[in-house]
C-alpha cells in the first residue's frame, strides 16, 4: 500500500485563502450581491487556477451580475439618468462579453436616446424632454399608432339640429325632398345626376321622426339610399347593386372570440356569420381564435351583433354523485361430527394382553375391551357458529362539466389482465423461447361518465354511464392468475331541475346458499341424521343507491324577449 501511495499522481491541493474566498462569495451570493461574489470568486481562482470549484462558481455567476447592472440600467433610463444607464449596460458588457446580446441593444438603444436628447436641445436649450419620448422602441409604437389613427375611418353623420323633424310635402320631386329635410336637419345634400334627373313627383308626410328616420323614409319612397360623407354632409343616390358596388365604401373588422375552444367551434361561427349577413370576404385565424371579416359597413355591423349573440360563455354545472353500498352476509353452521377426517374405527378380535376396561388411543378415540375384543369408538363434536357481518361504503364527489361536454369520474383501481401472449419464432432445438404476454388495465370500481345539457332558466339533462365493478375472485389460467370481475353497469338519461336528486336504486343482490356434508346413508336418515352431518348456510345481501344531484353555477345567458329586428337590406340587393 505504500508503494502504491507513493506512485500515484499528486493531486492539486486547494489553498485554505481559495476556500475563504469561495464560502464568503457564496455568502454574498445568496444576498443576492453578485458583484461581491464575483469578485471573491476570481480572487479564489487566481489562488488555483486549476481548481474546477472555483471556475464553476465565476462561470455561475457572470450572467446574474450582468443582468443585475442591465436591470439597474434600465432603471435609471426610465428615471431619465441616461448617463448613468449607459454606463451600467457597459459594465454588464464588460463582466459577461459571452452572452452580451442583451447589453449591446440596450447599449444601441441608450445611445440613441442621448443623441435625440443633443439634437433636442440644440434646438431648445431649456428643452428637457421625457425618457419614454427618446425610447426608440417606444417612438416606433407611437408613430404606428399615429399612423394607424390617421387611417381613414367610416364618417358618422352629426346633424346641427338633433330635434325632432315635422314635415309634410305634397307632389314633390325626390330631389326637392332631400334638399329640404337637409336644410330642416343643418346637412349638405349631395345628390347623384343620374338620381336627380329621374323620378317623378312624390307626397310625404313626416312627424316627430329623426333625421336618420326621415332619410331612411324617403329613401324607402323614393327607391334610393344614402351613405354620410362627413359629419355634416351625406350623399344619395339610387338603391341597385350596380350604384352600391361603386359608391358604398367597405370597412374591415378584426372579432376576437373569447368563449371559442376548439377549431371548429370557430369554423362554424364564421360559416354561419358568411351565409347570414353574404360576406364573401370573411376569413379565420385559429391562432388567436379571431374572424377576419371585410364587408359594407351595415354587413359588418350585422355580423357584429350576430357574433355578439354567438360568442356566449359556455353554461356550468356541478353535480354532486353519491354512492352508497349496503352489503350484509349471515354464516350459520350447526354440525355434530365424528372425527375430523371422518370414521376409521378399527374392530380388534382374538387374545387381548391389555386388562384395562377402558382407554385413549393416539386420535383422541376410546377404547373399549370386552373379553377378548376390543372396539374403537370414535369421538364426536358438536359445533355450532353464527356470523353476521355488515359493510357500509359512502362515496361522494363532486364534478364539474361545461354545458355538453363530457365528464369522467374513475374511483378505485387499475386491475391487470392478460389480453394475450406471443412467442418469438427464433426457437431451435434445445432452446425453450420465452412466452411474452401482454397485459391491459381495467379501471375496476366506480366510473361515472355525465355529459350535461343546460336547460333554460333551471333545468339540466344528464346522459350517464356509471359502471361500478369489483373483483370477485382470481383464477388460473394457463398458468396465469386471471381476475373474475363483477359488474353492474347502467346507461340512461334524464331531466332535472336544479339541485333536484335523481336516485338510482334497484340494484338489489341476494344470494343465498346451503352446504350440507356428513356420513354417507348416515346423513339422510331424518332426525337420526344430524347426528352425523353438518348444514353450513350462507346469505349474502348487497344493495346498491346512486344519487346524482346537479347545480347550475352559470346560466346560459339567452334573453326571452323579442329582439329589435335589424334592417340590413333586403334580399334582392345584391
């Protein structure tokens, strides 16, 4: 051994002023100081280079300091110390230069906010303008904001004189009715030429109407239709698919779906959106759960309100599932027996030796000598047992599904089976392949599957599976111990008022069952006979109760009263 000692390499031995330093920079790094740490850890692998300790603690802990003086940087950048932030992102470049993607945009970015504040003050000495005001990032957002807000949008017409319009004209041209409701409502009338020189004199009588309601009135009239062109000014012209292609402006709208799951919910929406309001330039972004829709604005606005309609919160409900089990069994068993394993008496007969009257053989049996026999009697027992034995299972959760959809519920356990076996065909002779059987589990005990439908106002339909299952007994087969399981398994459906119970009973098991064993003609001999034989009887009683109780935690928010019908056109527009 101390030659061995002696031949083996030396290995480097750690400075104790290494250790010191490596346990007070973790110190300092759990205070969460990663320049003091960083610094004792260097300071430690300059004490031995060579140690991988000290090279895995500085490594550890280059990126946390440069982050800190990054995230010290941008707070001072955002308090307008623009000097002060740039600094600290170089330090952050300087301590950890491997991974410095962060700190060279930060540092861009710094730079180019002092440069804007230089170029501002230039201009206006006693200018001071706002950190947020020189973030480049921040500028970009602002000039798309800008550019998005100088986006044309649809004009809406505010009228001068918003009260109530009186009018009564009689065979009057439509361009003279239009002209007039304008100047009653304070709004510049533009009129198509093909629109003003056509039609024929007309009679209309007005009271108490809008401005919009008088326009849509004449418009109505006079086989025309009107769009506003400024908040004061709105142009009509005739109603036909040729004039609304060219003058009706088209809008676009962006719908984000908020209670859509699934793909095809959103598929569906947009293609019942599509056949309803006829837009053909309708499209959906499964991303984000969105539809993508550019139309006439009056078609938008329909398509609106329908998706407003359509794009409801699914309803929820609780449903409490108790189960309750009720198993008894009985055990009587009344016997006179003879020896346990039956009578084997012998008879002895000739000279006997022993003069005893009476004794005990080895099997508990008597011994009786007369002259020169002797006989064996056997020893009986009387056994008398009475058992009863009662069980009582309760189960009672709780689950909670959305309004058609399915939920399940697994109470118990995974029972193995073998569902089959195969043997690999590489055998020979003298070689005995190995037999590979495959196994399933089967979810044994209670499984309840309810898919829900909410009625309006209180109302719930429950379609249920429940299954209930255990195992009975075990068997071999072909060498492998195989389950018996029992079932009682149910399907139905039913309607339900909120918290009203709905019990499932009737599951009911008797069975009952009597073994009677004894001596052979013995036992059959009426009175006589239970002397010789015993009567084991067995009743077993089990029953079973299922409640479902369900509770409405959301109502499907659909309103009874007649909706306001909306006019969108007619059928022969387009």
């Amino acid at each position: 051994m101390a030659i061995l000692a002696l031949l083996a390499p030396e290995l480097p031995a750690r400075t104790r002023k290494g250790d010191r330093f490596l346990r007070e920079g973790r110190k300092a790094e759990v205070r969460k100081d990663f320049d003091q740490a960083l610094d004792l850890y260097e300071r430690a692998l300059n004490e031995d280079p060579e140690d991988p300790a000290y090279l895995m603690a500085v490594m550890r802990t280059r990126p946390s300091a440069a982050r800190m003086h990054v995230e010290r940087g941008r707070t001072l950048r955002e308090d307008g110390q623009l000097a002060e932030a740039l600094a600290e992102f170089e330090r952050a470049y300087a301590i950890d230069p491997s991974s410095s993607s962060m700190a060279e945009q930060e540092i861009r970015a710094t730079r180019q906010m002092l440069e804007r504040e230089r170029k501002a003050r230039e201009k206006d000495p006693d200018a001071k303008p706002e950190a947020a005001d020189l973030d480049p990032m921040r500028e970009t957002q602002r000039k798309t904001a800008e550019l998005i807000g100088r986006m044309r949008t649809m004009p809406e017409l505010k009228p001068l004189s918003t009260q109530p319009i009186t009018l009564k004209m009689n065979n009057q041209q439509p361009k003279v009715m239009f002209e007039t409701l304008g100047k009653l409502a304070g709004i510049s009338v533009l009129l198509d030429p093909d629109f003003a020189q056509s039609g024929r004199p007309m009679s209309v009588e007005l009271t108490n109407a809008t401005v919009e309601e008088a326009l849509d009135h004449l418009c109505v009239l006079t086989r025309s239709f009107w769009k506003p062109v400024s908040a004061s000014a709105i142009f009509v012209t005739q109603d036909n698919a040729t004039k609304r292609r060219d003058f009706e402006e088209q809008v676009m709208r962006v719908f984000y779906l908020t209670n859509v799951n699934t793909p095809q919910e959103l598929q569906e929406i947009a293609t019942t959106v599509r056949s309803i309001c006829d837009i053909r330039r309708l499209f959906v972004y499964n991303a984000q759960m969105a539809i993508v829709v550019r139309a006439e604005a009056d078609r938008v606005a329909l398509a609106e309100k329908l998706l407003a309609d359509l794009d409801k919160p699914k309803s929820e409900v609780v449903i409490d599932v108790l189960v309750m089990e009720y198993n008894r069994s009985r055990d009587r068993n009344l016997a006179l027996s003879a020896a346990p394993n039956g009578i084997d008496t012998p008879v002895v007969y000739g000279r006997v030796t022993s003069t005893e009257e009476g004794g005990d053989t080895g099997g508990g049996a008597r011994v009786v000598t007369a002259g020169g026999y002797s006989v064996v009697l056997p020893v009986g027992r009387i056994r008398a047992v009475l058992s009863d034995r009662n069980t009582r299972v309760l189960q009672s959760p709780q689950v909670r599904a959305a309004d058609s959809f399915k939920a399940s519920l697994r109470i118990g356990d995974k029972v193995p089976t073998a569902s089959g076996s195969f043997q690999p065909g590489i055998g020979g002779v003298g070689i005995n392949p190995l037999v590979n059987t495959q196994f399933q589990f089967i979810d044994v005990g209670v499984n309840v599957d309810i898919t829900p439908k909410i009625h309006y106002p209180n109302e719930v339909s429950l379609k249920v599976e429940v299954d209930m299952s255990n195992v009975r007994e075990r068997i071999d087969l072909g060498g492998i111990e195989q389950p018996i399981i029992g079932q009682r398994k149910v399907n139905f459906e039913v309607r339900l008022r909120e918290g009203e119970a709905n019990v499932l009973g009737g599951l009911v098991q008797l069975q009952e069952s009597k073994t009677v064993s004894g001596v052979p003609f013995l036992a059959a001999i009426p009175i006589v006979g239970r002397l010789f034989s015993s009567e084991t009887i067995t009743k077993a009683e089990s029953e079973l109760l299922f409640v479902l109780i369900p509770h409405i935690v959301r109502t499907p928010e659909i309103h009874r009263r007649k909706p306001a019908a909306d006019r969108r056109g007619q059928a022969t527009r387009s």
